[in-house]
C-alpha cells in the first residue's frame, strides 16, 4: 500500500558553509540518524530515485536526500562498528558509527520505545532534560493524522563496543527528533475493501504501527467506524485466549503487535470456522502465514521464508490485487459448479431414460453407437465453453458459501433431479409417439436421440445462472457457448441427413412435424427450471 511518503520538518544545509557546528544540529541528526541505522539502498537514476530494501527505511533515505544529505557519503564517512538490525519484538535499530576517532551510538525506532531509553533532548544549544510526555504529545498527535512516526537518538561512546555481535540494550540516549511519514493506500485499495466487505468479506488490520496510526488509516479506508475498538499487543498480551476469543468478534485494528499476536489472532478467528486469509512478509510471519487458511507473502518485499510458508505470492504487494482474485476465484468456482450442474443433469436424464425403457420393456431406445454421438453433441463442446462464462453481476455481492457446501449446492441438487426426470419423460415420450406414429423403430429412435440433443441444448441455457432467468442473460455475452451450441446442433442435423453417418448411427431423416413436436417438448425444460427458480428465488429477510 505504500507509495508516497511526506517527511514533517526539514533541515537544510547552509549554502556559505557559515555552520559552525552541524553534528549538534537537531534535525540534522535526526536525519543522520535516520541514514545510519538503515539497510536500505536508494539509487538516483536517469528516471528518478529507485529503492532497494524496507520501503519505511527508503523513506528516510529519500528524506535526508530531499534535506540535502548524500546518505552513500555520510555512510562512508561514519564507519559501521557495529548493527542491530530492525525486529518487530525490539521496535527499534542501532547502529555503533565512528567517524575520525569519535564513536556514536545512533537508535531510530518506535517513540515510546526509543524515550524509554532516553534521559535528555538535543537542543540548538545542547543537551536538555527530556519531556518525555511533551515528546510522545507531540508524536501521539502525529500519528492520529495516518503518520508513521519514528524517534532518533543517539550516544556519544568511549570507544568501539566490545562485543560488536551481541549490543546490550542502550540506555542514557539523547533524544533528537521525530520523522513522520506518510502512507497513502494505493489507489484502489479503500474500493477494494468495501468490496470485500459486500462480499461478505471481513477485512482486519494487523500492525506494527502506533495505535493512533493504525486508527486514522484504519477509518480513512473505512476498515473501522470512528469510535471503533482497537487493540495494542499489549492489551493482547494481558488477554487469555478465551478473551481474545471474544474481542477478535467486535476489533477490527490491532496494533504495535508482534509476529506472535498475529498468530494468536489468526487461531481466535478459525475458532469461530472463519476461514483466515492473512500477509506477511518478515521471517517471523512465517507461522501466521503456515497456520492461516490461506497465506498470502508479499512478492516484492517479502523474504524467503515468508513466501515459502505461504499458499499465494502477491507479485505486485498490492491488496487490489487480492479483492481481484476473490472475484476470478468465485467466477471459477461458479462457472465449475454451473458445468457439473449440466452435465450431471443432461447425463442423469440419458440414464433414466434408457433405465425406464428397460423397464417398461420397449425395445431398447438407443444403440451403442447413438449413446457415444450423443455424449460428443451433448457434452463434448457446451461443458468447455462454460467455463468462459462471464461472472454474473451479483457475484460480489453474494456472501461466502458454507465451508461443508460441495461443488453443488443442495438447491441444485434439487433442480438436477427434477430437470433429469422431465428430460427423460420427455424423450420417452417423443420415443413411444413416434413409435405409434410411424411404426418405424429408427425413426423413433431417432426422435429420442434428436430429442435429447435438443434438450440439453436448452438446458444449458438454464445452467448459466444458479437463481437468474435465462431470458435476463445475453446470448452473446458467452460467444464461445453460443458458437458451441451451434456447432453441435449443426452437427447433430448433418448426421441425419448425410448418408454415411446415417448408415454408421442407424438415423432417419426426420419430417417438419416432428421437429415441431421435439421442439415443443424439449422447450418443456426451460418452463419448468424457469418455474423452479421463481419458486426457490431468495426471500427477503426481514
């Protein structure tokens, strides 16, 4: 979501070089340190800056950069002695810098983190005593405006640490600044939300961010409503998992949390049977992403390990781009469940139909031959163009189906058994008058074998939409069904009326009304699936 980031305050350096002492500048510092205790890169290119590492800390390099610092030249001439890298259990950086045979500790991290470990502030004339509640005002007011704040300080040394592996946890800092940067969402993304939440689809917020941040981002992107709970990790942290339990169902922001809440927070979710969706992107969001139903690394910024844990890598680390697979998977899985809906129907009805001549103890209504051209003109092209079906305009507007649900529901369950026996009662029908009719036992069974192609060609129209008439969805909005349908009726037809395949299927011409009866009978499933979904419609729920 990150894209651009806005620093609150500004140093620039004197252009005469009439500064007489900069290392004792406040802001100057804040900026340097910003600079030192980072592992980021940013390149200043033909086309413009390009970053390399954290995005929060190339941020700070691009402020310093905008202040007039060189952040390669200020790393070079400040010696790395020693690093601690950044860790959301820590909150905070160090870096142990010696610059000529000055040694310095610089710290950046979280401000209630950093001002813990402080005593005084830096002044334009030197060290003060620290206010600490003035300083953490100042930065609590920052971040009800969606900032990201930061504190700097820093520690003059005696000399290089003796053990540069294993830094103890400073203490006796000086306190230099507050760096604010701004995190829009990308564009899309509060759109994206809302859609989600149409869709049935609760979104969370889990972040290491201030919890004033976190709220201000939250609301903007209407993940919350303004007077919306929202949990720190120490609150989680005084909660048992019965507790957490309940305040997962009423919070949607948690804040200033560690890889280990969010597990937490993940197994309290499944608790319920909600299936868990969750991103990650550090070492230690492997467990989160390895517990949650589904795990989604980022593919920019994400480490190894995250993305190996994970189910789904997002190429772009953009959360637009999960709203848009929520919307092709339920397109798949509808369209999946719209072609085993057909073809069950349509070879369900062809079953019962040669079942209940047996029965009955007509001659048998189809020969081998036949039953194999009417799996190719009856399921050979209309399953495949299926799955190019568009999604229906309701699609995201559905809430999620039930985690024990099949591939088909129980209502079409329920309409498969009714469109399969009026298919067959239809073809049995068609059988038994053309047999009276003409006493030829081809040409009924010919009227059977056209009957059953032609219902199954209707009844695909019927099995685009679960609850939506066929009359309300476009024919050419699926070229590739209509062209599908097309081919096997004209396939169908050829094979009557050309001598070869006649011989080969043992098929008749059929008469003009006769067509007209098989027409008429075959329409009967429209009629009655059309009635079937005005009776099973959706009530509205008072």
């Amino acid at each position: 979501m990150r894209e651009v980031w806005t620093l609150e305050g500004t140093w620039s350096p004197p252009v005469d070089g009439t500064d007489p002492a900069p290392e004792i500048s406040p802001l100057y510092l804040t900026l340097l340190a910003g600079v030192l205790t980072n592992e980021a890169h940013v390149y200043v290119s033909g086309g413009g800056l390009e970053f390399q590492g954290d995005p929060t800390e190339a941020a700070l390099l691009v402020s310093a950069l905008r202040a007039g610092l060189d952040p390669e030249a200020e790393r070079r001439e400040h010696v790395s002695l020693a690093e601690l890298p950044f860790e959301s259990e820590r909150r905070y950086s160090a870096s142990v810098r010696r610059k000529g045979d000055v040694c310095h500790l610089y710290v950046k991290g979280a401000p209630e983190r950093v001002l813990a470990m402080c005593d005084r502030a830096l002044g334009s004339e030197g060290p003060y005593a620290l206010d600490a509640r003035a300083v953490q005002r100042a930065a609590d007011e920052m971040a009800s405006r969606g900032l990201r704040v930061l504190a700097m300080a820093y520690r003059p040394l005696e000399g290089p640490p003796p053990d540069p592996e294993h830094l103890p946890e400073p203490e006796g800092l000086v306190f230099l600044g507050l760096q604010g940067m701004l995190d829009p969402p990308r564009p899309g993304v509060k759109e994206a939300i809302a859609g989600c939440q149409r869709a049935g689809i609760r979104v969370v917020m889990v972040t290491g961010d201030h919890a004033r941040t976190a709220r201000a981002i939250g609301q903007a992107l209407g993940i919350s409503a303004h007077d919306g709970p929202v949990l720190t990790g120490v609150d989680l942290d005084a909660m048992s998992d019965a507790e957490l339990r309940e305040a997962v169902r009423r919070t949607s922001i948690f804040a200033r949390v560690s890889p280990q809440h969010k597990l937490r927070i993940v197994r309290a979710l499944q608790s319920y049977g909600e299936v868990v969706a969750i991103t990650g992107d550090g070492v230690n969001d492997a467990p989160a992403l390895k517990a949650a139903d589904v795990g989604v690394a980022m593919g920019l910024s994400g480490t190894d390990v995250a993305r190996e844990a994970a189910d789904i890598v997002l190429a772009d680390d953009n959360f637009v781009s999960i709203y848009a697979a929520v919307e092709e998977g339920r397109i798949t899985f509808d369209n999946l469940r719209k072609a085993t809906f057909y073809l069950l129907s349509a070879g369900l009805a062809a079953v019962l139909a040669l079942l209940a001549s047996l029965v009955l103890r007509w001659p048998p209504l189809l020969l081998p031959a036949q039953i194999l051209w009417l799996n190719m003109v009856m399921d050979g092209f209309q399953d495949v163009a299926m799955a190019f079906e568009p999604g229906e305009e309701d699609m995201l507007r559905r809430p999620p189906r039930r985690r024990d649900e099949g591939i088909l529901s129980r209502l079409l369950w329920e309409r498969l058994a009714l469109s399969a026996v009026v298919m067959a009662a239809g073809t049995l029908f068609m059988f038994h008058w053309e047999m009276e009719d003409s006493g030829s036992l081809e040409r009924a069974r010919t009227a059977a074998l056209t009957t059953l192609t032609l219902f199954s060609n209707l009844h695909v129209g019927n099995a685009r939409s679960e609850r939506v008439s066929a009359f309300r969805r476009s024919p050419f909005s699926n070229r590739f069904l209509l062209f599908a349908v097309a081919l096997a009726l004209a396939m169908h037809i050829g094979a009557m009326y050309f001598p070869p395949t006649q011989f080969v299927l043992r098929l008749t011409p059929l008469g003009p009304d006769t067509w007209a009866k098989m027409v008429a009978v075959a329409a009967s499933i429209v009629v009655v699936v059309e009635l079937h979904k005005w009776l099973r419609r959706p009530r509205p729920r008072r």
